[in-house]
C-alpha cells in the first residue's frame, strides 16, 4: 500500500479513535486538561502517545521552572505517565508499523515529513471538536503536535493549533509574540 493510502486510512482511524482513547484515561477529582499532545517518534513516526496536559501540574512547572521556559512548559514527558495512552487499533498499529519500516530507508525526510504533517491536520481538526462535553477542560485547553526536537519557542506548534487558541496562549505568556508568527 502506498504511503499516501496509509496515511488516509490512519487519520480516518485516528479521527475516531482519539476521542475514545482520551476518554479512557481517568482524572483525578478537580483535574483539569489544559491540552492533549500527539507525539510522533522514529519508531512511532504518526502517534505513539497521548498525553493530556494538566493544568495543576502545569503551574507547578512554571512555578519550578518560570514562565519563560517553554520547553518545559510543552513537554508532555513532564506530566505524570498515568495521563498518557495509546492507540491501540490493529489496523492503525499495522499501517505505523510500514510506515516506520519506510523510514529506516533512504526516504526518511520525505517519510517523516509526511506523518508529522499528518499529525499537524488532526490535531488542527481535533482543536474543532468540542473537548468541554465529556473532559474538563481549561480556557486556553489544545491539542498539538510534538515531537522530540519540537522547538516552541520558534514556533512548532503552530502548524497545529488554530490561530484564535494560539492568541489565548499568547495573552496567557504560555507562548510568546514571535511564536505565533
């Protein structure tokens, strides 16, 4: 199957299953999501995990690290694990298999290109839907793109987020001016 059929079907799949999965995860009483990252590795190179973002433990980074520190704003490996899952359809399983397969070749850029994208279209969509009817969600709550070498602070995540929540961000200093370019 050609990449670009892998990738259709894997969005159709991730449309659905995304919603599903991020309902399976259990909230301590009074949490609130501030977002859901899609982070896409070498080995995992469309999703690996799901990670909400929580809004408690997100004032305890930026009261340990400052609101200037973006990074570590972002990234979801500093949110406890038991707020992160996977996808565990056998279809989308087999497909991110192939596709990381194609990637150990010579077309690694072009292949990694093309699920990172991929994930910057769901996420955009998935910032349409509406979080608030069965997730507690705060005010300037999204859902991104992430990845390892992700650079907030020069602008990665707007590729995914809407423009309307990436002025929420920047009103709340939790990206900056420039980011938002």
């Amino acid at each position: 199957m050609e990449e670009e059929q892998l990738l259709k079907e894997m969005k159709s799949i991730l449309l659905n299953e995304i919603p599903k999965a991020v309902k399976s995860i259990r909230l301590e009483s009074g949490e609130m999501v501030c977002y859901i990252s899609l982070l896409g590795t070498d080995y995992e190179p469309v999703l690996g995990y799901i990670t909400l973002g929580i809004e408690s433990h997100r004032k305890e980074i930026i009261e340990e690290y400052g609101i200037e520190d973006k990074y570590s704003i972002w990234n979801s490996g500093n949110m406890p694990i038991n707020y992160q899952t996977t996808i565990e359809d056998s279809t989308f399983r087999a497909h991110q298999d192939q596709l990381a397969e194609l990637l150990r070749g010579d077309r690694w850029e072009e292949i990694w290109a093309a699920c990172q994208a991929l994930r910057f279209e769901i996420a955009m969509e998935l910032n349409s839907y509406n979080w608030g009817e069965f997730l507690p969600v705060t005010e300037d709550f999204v859902v991104f793109s992430e990845w390892e070498a992700i650079d907030v602070e020069n602008g990665d995540l707007v590729p995914s987020i809407p423009q309307e929540k990436m002025n929420v961000l920047v009103e709340k200093g939790l990206v900056n001016e420039r980011e938002n370019d």
